[in-house]
C-alpha cells in the first residue's frame, strides 16, 4: 500500500511539473516630464509601488486609493522601471522615459483596453520600420514634407505609417495630425457632411521635427471605408505655426492595406 501511494505521488508531481508553463508580463511604455504630471488610473486600489530609481517621483492621489501621479525628478534622466500592484493582485510593470511634452497625461487601465494598447504599441513597433509602398502619396509647404509610407491592417485596426522630413532650419512643432472624412464635391443647397475619426494610439516621435531632420511614426486608427463621393483628409498642423500639410486618399487606397501580424 505504501509503495502504491509513492506511485501515486510521484505521477502527481510529474503532471503538476508539465503543466507548469512561464508566463511574461511585457512592460508598458511611459513617458514623463519634470514640469507636468502623469495620472495612472487604475480599476483597483493601489497595493504597492516600487521604484527603479529616484529619477522618478510618484504619489497616490488624495482621496482616490486607485490614481497614481507620477512626474520627473529632473530633465533627461536614464530610461527606468515602475511597479505598480494592485489590490485585486494584479500587476502592472512600466518603462519609464523622460519626454518634454508627453502625448498622454491621462492613462485610464483595465484589464481588456491595457492589453489592446500593448498590441497597438507591438504592431507599431512592426510597421515603423517597414519598408515603402506607397510612392507617391506626399504633401510638400515651406520645405516641410510629409509622406504616407505604408498602410497597414490588423485586427480591425488601420496602421498609418508616416514620414515627415524637415529640409528647414527651423524645428517643427505638432500640434495635432486629423482624420477626416470630406465629401468630394460640395454643393451650396446641400450641406458638407465630415466626420473626424479619432486616432487609437500614436507610435514615435509625432511631436516635433528639428531643422534637417527626418522622423518617421505611426497613427493607428479604427477600420473604415469610404463610398465614392467621399475621401479620407490627412491634416497635420504645425503648432504656432502655418506649415500645414494636408493628404486625400480614396477608398482605393485603404483597400491597398497589407496586413501585418
């Protein structure tokens, strides 16, 4: 009987072992400034939070247990880590840059949309180094020139990838690149109808470009498509500034989309 239950116990073990498996959490990226803060909201209170270093200053939010403001002990620091756990046991794992003008104050997590962005930011990563396939969709202003690189789909999702190369000495400042469906003609007894499609998530350096300098960075928008009395208008506006660029594209283009996995 006993040697039985040594048996037993030793197959126990070996299929308690094979099932075990390794699992990885990958970190989100963060981006922080000394003169602004970052709010954290999360959908449990916060447990604990663990710094990389002291070039990152942290704080729960009075009277809210779940909102951590996070801002930058100073300027330019060395990339670090942020751990944030919460109540319900779950853990969040942050890498943590410094950037003068952060593209996101306001991160709101939960467990379906954190898993989303970190796909968006995955397949970003992919499709800003992929090489050209569109040749001749490009704006050109006052030695500005933005070009639509590539087009691609995954998962519902458009992925935009951009150039935008400054031939200037003068630094050019983002304000904001729209997406807008326009009617192709506009007639005076019938009103224009535009609707503007709100971007997902935004991937590199869509903030500023210095003098002789070129940056590339990728725009993920919902799916859509286009009838034929209609076109999808591309508008990047320079901040304090009159070096607009505009794209059209037709249906045919997104139709073009090559997926990416």
């Amino acid at each position: 009987m006993k040697k039985l239950l040594i048996v037993l116990l030793f197959f126990v073990a070996a299929h308690s072992m094979a099932q075990t498996t390794n699992a990885f959490i990958e970190p989100y990226r963060l981006a922080v400034a000394s003169n602004k803060t970052t709010n954290l909201v999360f959908p449990f209170a916060i447990q604990s939070v663990d710094r990389g270093s002291g070039e990152v200053l942290v704080q729960k939010a009075d009277g809210a247990e779940n909102i951590l403001h996070i801002k930058a002990a100073r300027d330019s620091f060395t990339e670090t880590n942020l751990t944030v756990i919460t109540t319900d046991g779950k853990l969040y794992s942050f890498l943590v840059g410094y950037d003068p003008a952060p593209a996101h104050l306001n991160i709101t997590f939960n467990r379906e949309g954190a898993s989303e962005a970190n796909a968006w930011f995955k397949i970003s990563g992919k499709v800003v180094g992929k090489k050209k396939i569109f040749h001749h969709v490009k704006a050109e202003h006052a030695d500005m020139q933005l070009r639509l690189r590539g087009l691609y789909i995954n998962n519902d999702v458009f992925y935009f990838q951009f150039v935008l190369s400054n031939r200037s000495n003068v630094s050019y400042d983002i304000d904001a690149i729209r997406f807008t469906i326009k009617d192709k003609q506009k007639s005076k007894r019938t009103a224009s109808q535009e609707s503007e499609l709100q971007s997902l998530y935004q991937y590199g350096n869509a903030k500023a470009v210095k003098g002789k300098a070129v940056n590339s960075f990728v725009v993920a928008v919902p799916k859509f498509t286009l009838p034929d009395n209609k076109y999808l208008h591309i508008h990047l506006l320079e901040k304090n500034g009159g070096r607009d660029l505009e794209l059209r594209l037709k249906n045919g283009k997104l139709m073009d989309a090559k997926v990416i996995l």
